[in-house]
C-alpha cells in the first residue's frame, strides 16, 4: 500500500476536464455552423450586390467569436484543476463539467442562430433592389 499526497477523489479531475472539452467543442461546433451558414449569405451577397458584402460579414465575425469565447472558458476551468496544489472533489469536478456544458452549448445555439439569421439576412438584402 502507498501513500499518496493526493486529498481529494481521483475521478473528479475527469469530469473537470470533460468540462473544459465540452466548451471547447460545442463552442466551436457553433462558430463553424454559424461561419459557415452566414459565409453562404456572403457569397451570395458578392453576386448579388457586391457594395454590400462588408455588411453581411458582422454575422461571420460575430460566429467566430464564439470560438474563443469556448476556448477562454477552457482555460479558464483547466487551470483550476490543479490537484496538487489543493484538494479536487467530486463537487469541483462536477461545477467544472456543468459550466463548460452551460458555456459549450450556449455558444452551439448561438451559432446555430447567427447562422440562420445571418444568412437569411444576406440574401434578404440580396433581394432587394
């Protein structure tokens, strides 16, 4: 039997990390869906009406965005499950998890819209004369 300096559980930083992976990927997924939804609407645009296409970009931008804000929440959790320095839980890893869940799939759905409106706004503009 050894003796071990770790205080806390052993599975905790698991889901900690799960945490940081779930915002990450969902975060992204969203950024690519919505970057890739609204650069129709831009392509769409530049043929349409080409002054506009600088307008219909901000829903590119703003789907981009997303992305990093995933990736900032990920660091921010991964630098927090440190269990060498101090104790880890099961509660730690579990607040972890969930607020990289919150994160991760808030950035999908807002992805998920910027693309729909993003698009439909590109090519509504497209229209008209």
């Amino acid at each position: 039997m050894s003796t071990s300096s770790f205080s806390g559980d052993e599975t905790a930083p698991f889901f900690g990390f799960l945490g940081a992976a779930a915002a990450l990927v969902f975060s992204c997924m969203g950024a690519a869906y919505g970057t890739a939804k609204s650069g129709v609407g831009v392509a769409s645009m530049g043929v349409m009406r080409p002054e506009l296409v600088m307008k219909s970009i901000v829903p590119v931008v703003m789907a981009g965005v997303l992305g990093i804000y995933g990736l900032i929440i990920a660091v921010i959790i991964s630098t927090g499950i440190n269990p060498k320095a101090k104790s880890y839980y099961l509660f730690d890893g579990y607040a972890h998890l969930s607020s990289g869940l919150a994160c991760g799939l808030a950035g999908l759905s807002a992805g998920m819209a910027i693309g729909i409106v993003g698009r439909m706004h590109s090519s509504q503009n497209s229209l008209l004369a």
